[in-house]
C-alpha cells in the first residue's frame, strides 16, 4: 500500500482554515475515492482524546511558556502515535487544522520562545516528519481580528494582542520561506469563492 499524505491548514484565528477545511475534505475524497482511500480530517492541538483532553487545557488556562510549547508536543506525539502514523501507512490521506508550524508561530513568534528550543522538540517528537503540503491562509492582523470579533468569544490565544498577532504571522511567513516546497500560502483577504478556485487547483496537483 502507497502511503497516504499529509495535509495541514495553517493561519493566524480567524484567517479562515475552519471555513474551508469541509469543502477541501469533500474535494481531496473526490479525487482519491476511486483509489479506496479515505480523508481522516483531524485538529492540534487535539485529534486524540488525551489530545483533547490538553487542548481544553492549552486554549483555557495560564501557564509558563515552556509548559505550553511541551504540552503542545506531547499531545503532538500523541496524535502522531495514535491517528496521524496508522493513517498515512494504511494509505489514507489526513487533513489537520493546525500542526507544527503553529507551535513555531505562536510559541515561538507570538510569545518569544526561542527558536532552537522549538527546533529540539520538533526533533524529538517528529524526527524529519513534515506533511507533505502546508495550506498557510494569510491575512492582515486587523482582517483576522475583524472576522473574529463578528464570530465568536475568543479563546486564550484569539485574546492576544495585536502586536502577538503580528509576530505569529510573520513566523508562518517566515517558516513558509523556509520550506518553499511544502507551502503554499494562500491570500485569505479574498473571498470564499476564490480561495476555493486557488484550492481547487492545489488539490489537483497535490
Ligand atoms: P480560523 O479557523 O482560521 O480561525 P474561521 O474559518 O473560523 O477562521 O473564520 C473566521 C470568520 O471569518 C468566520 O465567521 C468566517 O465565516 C469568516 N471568513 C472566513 N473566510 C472568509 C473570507 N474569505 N471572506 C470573508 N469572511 C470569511
């Protein structure tokens, strides 16, 4: 069995990875139905029950910085472990709102954690493991908050100031230059129905 691929959404909240991850899962199981594979359309932090057991904790409660960044990797291990790994080698395609990239820009460049501390735990936790495709939605900090502020009461991240904001995005930007290949950043200021038309050209090269 061909191993299945790795897909992740990725953007500051409210950039818009939640209003297309449905519509992109219905479009990815069009195009691998035939080959007997499935979508697994899954979250981080999350997508096991220990996962979400640490997310519930993650979005709600204060802690210090470096409990947060090794907390996120551990329910990282565990995602891996348990649905991310078993997936891919039984051949079906996984989709998560979210993985690594998010840990570097909010961690990292929201909150400040140093880089190589990021990089360390990375390695541990994934070895070189990267998805093969990162969807970065990309918009201003004040389209974000504007989009959020309309949608829902915000967590303990959507509470961030501005400036948090700011660096987070310039993080992603910056770990999308990084790895070129794997990235496609998508201009999220634009409306539903054209970002759908960028993705649907991304899933038929995919
Ligand atoms: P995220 O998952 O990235 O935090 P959401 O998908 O939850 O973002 O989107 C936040 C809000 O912005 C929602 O109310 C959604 O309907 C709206 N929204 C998302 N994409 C667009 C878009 N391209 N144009 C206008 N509004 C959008």
């Amino acid at each position: 069995m061909v191993r299945g691929k790795f897909i992740t959404f990725e953007g500051i909240d409210g950039a818009g990875k939640t209003t297309h991850l449905n519509w992109f899962r219905e479009r990815l199981e069009a195009r691998i139905a035939a080959s007997g594979r499935s979508v697994v359309v899954t979250r981080e932090p999350g997508g096991t029950a220990l996962g979400e057991t640490l997310r519930g904790i993650l979005l709600n409660q204060p802690m210090d910085l470096e409990t947060e960044a090794l907390l996120m990797f551990a329910a990282r291990r565990e995602h891996l472990a348990q649905v991310i790994e078993p997936a891919l080698a039984r051949g079906d395609w996984v989709l998560s709102d979210r993985f690594s990239d998010a840990t570097f820009a909010y961690q990292g460049g929201g909150r400040g954690l140093p880089r190589d501390k990021l990089e360390a735990l990375e390695r541990w936790v994934q070895g070189g493991f990267q998805p093969d495709l990162t969807v970065l939605f990309d918009v201003p900090i004040a389209t974000a908050s504007e989009r959020r502020g309309a949608a829902r009461s915000p967590d303990k991240f959507e509470s961030e100031s501005e400036a948090f904001f700011a660096r987070t995005r310039n993080e992603y930007l910056r770990r999308a230059e990084e790895s070129p290949e794997r990235f496609v950043i998508v201009d999220a200021t634009r409306s539903i129905a054209d970002i759908q038309d960028v993705l649907e050209d991304v899933i038929s090269t995919v």
